[in-house]
C-alpha cells in the first residue's frame, strides 16, 4: 500500500506528464527492492496507466485506484479502450459496479472485453436482469460473453436457466468451450436431471470435448450426482488424461453414493501413482471413514494428513474432527478442533453436531455459547445442531431460548431448523408446541412429517400418530422407511393389527417390504399384537438379517413369554454370524429372570465378559435385575458393585432386587446412597421403596417416602404407589384406612389394588373390607376366579361356611373355573412343568410320595394352616363340590 500512496502523490506533482513513466519505473524498481534508478525512456502514457491499473486490481486496492482514476483524469489523458478495461476491472474485483457502470458509459468506444467484464461483475453480484440486459446489448458476443452470463444463472442458483442459456448459445452461436460445458453439466447435477446430462454427454462427444479433462471431470461428476455411479466410474475409467480433480471427483462421487469402500480403493490406486492430494480429496476420504465407523483407517489419514502439511489447513481439520465425532470418539475431535488455528463457523458446526449426536447435549450448548461469543455467527447448521444437543438432555428451557434466538435471526423458516424444533419439542414432551411449530411450517419435506409422526409416536400418542400418517398421504407425500417405522410402533403400541396389517400391504406395494429397518419394524409389530408366527415368517423371508432383526423377534418371543423360542432364536443368530449387541443380551438376560433359570444366565453372562461388554451401563443394569431375580442376591449385590456407571435404572435394580426378597432394611440404605450419589429417583425407584416398607412393617417410614415423591422430586404418586400404601397399612391391621385411601385416589382403582386389599383382609380375618373388595373385583372382571378363591378361603377361615357355599355356587354359575397353578425347575438343561393334579410326569408317583411326606412334616412342625380340611370337604361334598378350594 506503501508504494502505491507514493505512486499517487507523485502522480499529484505537476511536472507529473514529464517524468510519469519514470516514476512508473521507479516504482516498479523500489518494489522489488533496487536502489538503482533505471533510466528514462518515452514510452506511451496508456502502458503505465494500465499498469498501474492492473496491480490495484490484483491486490483489490480500490482507494488509490480511485486517487489514480482521479490523477488521469486531472491530468487529461485521454485513455484508450484498454486503459478503460482495466480500470472497469479494478472497480468489479472491488465490488463498486456503480463506478465501473460509469467508466463504461463515458468511454466512447468499447470493445466485447469492455461488455464481457461489466457483465461478469453484475453475474457476479447476482443481478441477473442487469446482466442480461447488457448482455442482450451487446453488438457482438464471444464465448465468454456467454459463459459470463451462462455462470452468472448458476451462481444464483436459477440452474434451469443456465441450462436455457447454454441451449441458446449452442444454437445461435455454436460457441461453446469446456468451461460452457462444465457449467452447464454443473446445473444439470445440481437439478439431478441426468436425461439432459446424458444428452450434453453426446453434444460434447459430437464437439470433440469428451476427451478434454475439464469436460470430463464435470461428466463424472455430474453422473455420479444424478445417482449413475456405474457410469460415472465407467467413464473416468475410460478418460484418456486424468488430472487430481478427476480423482477428487470420481471419489467425492463414491462418497455422495455411499459407495464408501469404492472410494477408499481409488484413493489407494490415486495414491500408488502419485496423483497429488488436496483438501477435497481429505475431506471426501475422511467421510468415508466417518460413514463406516472405521476409526483405525481414520486415524490413520490423520497422520497422513500430519505428515502432507495440511495440519493446520481448517477444511481438513474440520472434516476430521467431524470423523472422530462419527466414530464416538469426542476426545479426539475436542484435541482436534482446539489444534486449528482458526476455527471457522463449519469446525464448530461439526463440534456441535458431533456432541450432540454422541449424546453430549451439555458439551454441545457450551460451544454454541462460545460461538456465538466468537463473532461467527451462526447458520441453519448451528441451529440445528444445537436444538438436537437440548433435545438430547431434553432441555425445555434451553430449547426454548435457542427457538427465540432462530425466530430473532428469521432462520426459524429454514426447513432444516424447524424440522429440528419439531424434534425437540417432541423430546421434551411439549406436544402442544411441537403441533404449533408444524402448522406453522410454509413448507414442509418428508423429513417434516416424519418429525411430527415421531413426536406422536415417541409421546404414546398412536391415534395421532396414525392421523398425521393419512394426513402425509393426503398430502402426496411419498412415505420413507422412517415413516412407516414410527407407524408400525403406534400400531405395536395400540396392538391395532388391522392398520399394521393394512401398512403392511402398503409397504410391499411401494416394494419397501426387504428393507431391513421396515422389516424389523413388521417383526416388531406383529409380535406385539400377539402374531408371532407372521413375524417369524417375515424373518424368514428377509434376505439379510442384521441384528435389529434378531432382536425384533427375540424381544417378541420374551413379550410372548416364548422365552425357549427367545433362546433358541438366539442360537440361529449366533449360528449366522450375527454379533448380538447390549438389547440382545438385556433381552435374553431378562427371559432368565423371568424364569429364573440362573445358569443359561450364567452363560450368557460369560458371553458378555467375553465380547467385552460387562461395563455397559445397560447390561450391568439387566445382570442385577437377573440374578436377584434368580434368588441369587449376592451376586446380584457383586454385579451391583462392580458398575462402572450406574444410572438409575441400575440403582432401581439392585433396590427392586432386595425388596423382592424381603431384604428392606437393605433396600432402604441402597437407596439413601442413591440419593447421596445425586441420582435422581423416579416413579419406579418409589414402587421398590415402598414395598421394602411394607416388607419390615414401617409405616411411617412408608408414609414419609409416599409424600417425599412429590414434595421433594415432584413426582405425581401412580396407581402403582397408591398400592404399595395399600400394603404398608393393610400389613399394619389399618385395613380401614387402607380402604379409605383407594377411595380418595384421584383416580379409578384397577384389579391389582383391590385384589392386593383381599390378599391383606385374608391375613386379617377382616370379612367386612374382604367383601368389599371382592364386590369391587367382580365389577371389574366377573370370570376373575382368584377373587373367588381368595373370598372362599377368607369365609373358610372365618368358619362362615354358608356364604362360602354361597360363593362355590356362583363360581359354578357363571362358569367361572380355576386355572391350574404350574411351576417348573431346569433340572439337566432339561426344563420340568408341574400343574395342579397332574399326573403325565414319568415320576408323578415318586412325587406326590414326596410331596405327602413333606406336608405331613409341614402339619407336625406347625407350618400348615389352621382350617380345618376335613370339614371344609365334608361341607364341600354336601354343596355338591367335588374339591377343595383351600390352600395349604
């Protein structure tokens, strides 16, 4: 800048005219550093303007181009068309189009570089009516006149138009270059219009350009955009010169087709001929190894990356940072993103993201603090990453402020960001809001209205769910596999098989039925309304079977309490080579539970070890709730222990676990350090509180907790809680107040408070409460025999035989039949099942020998009731009953 206000002032100097080229001389001279003055020639003044012009316009100096634009004037030099040219081109590169509009009006005589530069700077600008206008002025036009205007359309993005300007140019002019053609295979990718690419494909093989590489490149890239890789790899292949923007092509194309390993192969074959790397040939590798989890390889291009010089270049930087982010490596991508020198708006999107997809919610809205302090700005990217990061920690408050901060910079509108507000509020369980922020929307895409099906779906919401399915129908919009998957789970949800049914035939009309999140969805579905054979077949007929699949079906036959088929399904997908994953094992981990069958759970348990997944926070949390409900309490305590992380579903566990066995002393302190360790209780951590209560007799204890869930945590007591107050005063002798309390629940009391009543009344002798319960029972469901069971035992024990005649009488009258008790024991890995009366077992008699020996050891040690049997079956035998509805 220095020599050029030296330049000017001496410019300024009257005997200016005389010495001009002098200067010009000396100028030049002083810049590169000589102290010798050159000697004077007289060469035309137009050279030295020009010159001069020409070198502003390189360093884009504009205020001592207008001091020299004003010196030439002054001086009256009368500038020829080229001096004008380049003065018309120092004020385009410094954006002042009004200035270089008037050089040109005054200039009497213009040349097509005059026209083509005044065009190129209002394409450029983006006003494309001006540019247009002069083009259409213009006496005679050259293939940059063309291509300038050809650019310009696609620079502001109306892509149809530049393809309208290149037809016309072909058809009037038959003027066309390789840039013409890469800009117009340029628009033709971005419109993925690939019957026109393909037809530019023959006019440049008819002009002689396909061999050119320029042209080339454009041809494989615009292949590879309209989603016909194979041709796009065909043709490079066959490319008679090949350059590294070829290469960087050919692979970004890979990339954008998610052929990732393709990708990977050619940048090997690229490297092993010594094609040179760039930014865009990182960028596009390291996203593959971001979309194959492949954290070795990309660590790997890091050091490559580090060894090539590029570790201070912010493209590379932010494409591996965000590689690491992929690869649930937050860490690296933290050291990463600090390294850069620079950090632009696009690290920190991909820090945001990155934080937010890895469940790091709080992490994520730090960095959106320190951007917005940072001066950056933000961009619909920002937006969306940080409404994902509050909707990961479902964060009300924050998302709200990042919701005014999106309607403050007017990007609220931006699709992507009200797509991602739409999710957030669903997160946060603000349907209302989530509603408003969909009708609300100008336009919305696919991704819109699965947004707004999942928010349905996620809140438990299934008719809604299903209405705003036909709504997208309605609206013509095409349904994707994550559509049809939140569907299905409304539909599991509701166990409404006739939609699941009907969605199922939808999807194999829209030839979507061997997708494998659709099919895992069907499975899904199908077994929760109860039709496990028609989820198996759909898995038979799934080509390939990962293992969401497996564990659709697992987690069906567990629901179905199928737990053998659970088990042996589990041997076919090991048999398959298919690596269950942390649900694969909670699932099977939980069938063990559920019938206590500890050493399948051993086993499964040394398969965890093995595949090295014991510190899963999941896993851990199911090996609790399994041995203790095995009755193996002190290894479920060691499992307990040794948690590397414990949430509150592992805490729920272990409390669960020793109030499930009487241990409620225990299950209290568990949960005093639970609350030490600041993990917030729920509603399920109370339900085990309080039947530990109940367990050990604490009344007050019990009432204490009952109101702390509200006052302390602000946790609404559930019909569950309502129970367990139930039992804790029942156990007590208050069975009035117990009776009392369902009456004054804010809610309708269910089948498992009253029966929980009469269980009590029965321990009691209470005949009064006993009934009532039993008369409440009966309303809800008349063919509940346990209600009639627990109400007879209750009359036998009270010595009240008429109304237990009564009650016999009724049962027989409404058809009511007592189902078999049954239990089971694994003896040998073989699994044997006891009914009541049964007599099929091969060792029946050997059994039931047993079994008089130990209830007649029972009767002499006291431990038996006190009915009195002969007479409870001689009365029986008078009422016409032909057994004994007693338990001993």
């Amino acid at each position: 800048m220095a020599y050029y206000l030296w330049l000017i002032r001496f410019l300024s100097n009257p005997q200016c005219k005389t010495f001009l080229i002098a200067s010009f001389s000396t100028f030049t001279t002083l810049k590169e550093g000589k102290t010798t003055a050159p000697a004077i020639t007289t060469k035309p003044k137009t050279i030295t303007f020009s010159r001069i012009f020409q070198e502003l316009t390189h360093d884009q100096a504009q205020n001592p181009g207008k001091q020299a634009h004003a010196r030439l004037i002054v001086s009256g030099f009368k500038p020829t068309i080229f001096v004008s040219n380049c003065l018309i081109q120092l004020y385009i590169k410094c954006s002042n189009l009004k200035s270089a509009l008037k050089v040109f009006d005054k200039m009497p005589q213009r040349d097509v570089v005059s026209w083509n530069a005044l065009i190129f700077g209002y394409a450029v600008r983006g006003e494309m009516g001006i540019a247009r206008t002069l083009f259409e002025a213009m006496p005679e036009r050259d293939v940059i006149s063309w291509n300038s205007l050809l650019s310009g359309y696609l620079l502001v993005g109306d892509f149809s138009k530049a393809i309208d300007v290149f037809v016309e140019m072909g058809r009037l002019s038959g003027m066309v270059d390789n840039r013409s053609f890469a800009v117009a295979l340029k628009a033709c990718s971005i419109l993925e219009d690939g019957d026109f690419g393909v037809q530019l494909h023959c006019f440049a093989m008819k002009m002689g350009f396909d061999k050119d590489v320029v042209t080339g490149s454009a041809l494989v890239d615009m292949y590879a955009k309209c989603k016909k890789l194979d041709d796009s790899v065909s043709l490079f292949n066959r490319m008679s010169e090949r350059n590294w923007v070829s290469w960087n092509t050919v692979i970004a194309g890979c990339v954008q087709n998610y052929k990732f390993i393709e990708a990977l192969k050619l940048f090997k074959i690229m490297q092993k001929i010594g094609v040179g790397i760039s930014q865009s040939t990182y960028a596009s590798i390291l996203r593959s190894c971001a979309a194959l989890s492949n954290l070795k390889l990309g660590t790997q291009l890091h050091a490559h990356a580090l060894k090539t010089d590029f570790e201070m270049d912010v493209i590379v930087g932010t494409a591996t940072l965000d590689m690491y982010a992929k690869c649930n490596n937050m860490s690296d991508a933290q050291k990463v993103f600090n390294s850069l020198p620079n950090c632009g708006l696009q690290s920190y999107n991909a820090i945001i993201v990155g934080y937010a997809q890895n469940g790091q919610g709080v992490e994520a809205l730090q960095l959106f603090r320190l951007l917005q302090k940072s001066g950056l700005g933000f961009n619909e990217i920002t937006l969306s990453g940080a409404f994902s990061a509050c909707a990961v920690i479902a964060g009300y408050l924050e998302g709200l402020q990042v919701h005014g901060l999106a309607i403050k910079s007017n990007l609220w509108s931006n699709i992507c960001v009200a797509n991602s507000i739409l999710d957030m509020y669903g997160k946060c369980q603000d349907v209302i809001e989530a509603c408003h922020v969909f009708d609300e929307m100008e336009r919305r895409d696919a991704v819109s209205w699965n947004a707004i099906i999942a928010v349905q779906a996620q809140n438990g919401n299934e008719e809604e769910t299903l209405f705003y399915f036909i709504s997208m129908l309605h609206a013509i919009m095409e349904p994707d596999e994550f559509t049809y998957g939140s569907v299905l789970k409304a539909c599991a949800g509701q166990q409404a098989l006739n939609y699941g049914m009907q969605i199922h035939s939808r999807i194999i009309k829209s030839g979507m039925g061997s997708n494998l999140f659709v099919g895992s969805a069907l499975i899904d579905m199908y077994c929760k309304c109860g039709m496990v054979e028609e989820a198996k077949k759909i898995l038979k007929r799934t080509e390939e079977r990962d293992v969401v699949s497996w564990n659709a079906i697992i987690s069906g036959f567990s629901g179905a309490k199928r737990s053998e088929d659970a088990h042996k399904f589990f041997s076919y997908m090991l048999k398959m080579g298919v690596k269950p994953d942390d649900f694969t094992y909670a699932t099977l981990l939980d069938t063990c539970g559920n019938l206590a069958t500890v050493g399948l759970g051993m086993q499964l348990h040394a398969q965890i070890i093995k595949q090295e997944m014991q510190s899963d926070v999941y896993i851990s949390s199911t090996l609790v709730d399994m041995y203790s409900k095995c009755g193996n309490v002190q290894d479920s305590r060691i499992m307990f222990e040794k948690s590397p992380k414990r949430d509150f579903v592992t805490w729920n566990a272990m409390i669960c676990g020793y109030a499930h066995h009487g241990l409620g002393e225990e299950a209290l302190k568990v949960f005093e350090n639970m609350e030490l360790e600041n993990v917030k209780p729920n509603h399920a951590t109370f339900i085990s509180v309080l039947r530990a209560c109940a367990h050990i007799g604490l009344v007050e204890k019990g009432l204490h907790y009952f109101n702390v869930m509200l006052s302390d945590y602000s946790l609404h007591p559930q019909l569950e809680h309502y129970s367990c107050m139930v039992d804790i005063l029942g156990r007590s002798g208050q069975l009035n107040k117990a009776l009392k309390l369902i009456q004054e629940m804010p809610f309708e009391a269910d089948d498992v408070i009253w029966r929980t009543l009469l269980s009590i009344c029965k321990i009691h002798g209470n005949v009064e409460v006993a009934e009532e319960a039993a008369s409440s029972l009966l309303q809800l469901d008349p063919q509940d025999s346990s209600t009639y069971i627990l109400l007879s035992n209750i009359y036998a024990d009270a010595g009240m035989w008429d109304k237990l005649s009564y009650t016999r009488r009724l049962m027989r009258q409404n058809k009511v039949r007592k189902e078999p008790g049954c239990s089971w024991i694994g003896v040998n890995d073989k699994v044997h099942t006891f009914l009541v009366r049964d007599k099929d077992h091969p060792k029946c008699e050997e059994i039931y020998e047993k079994l008089g020996l130990l209830i007649g050891e029972m009767k002499w040690r006291g431990c038996a009731s006190d009915v009195n049997y002969e007479k409870v079956e001689e009365h029986e035998s008078q009422d016409g009953s032909s057994s004994c509805i007693c338990n001993p």
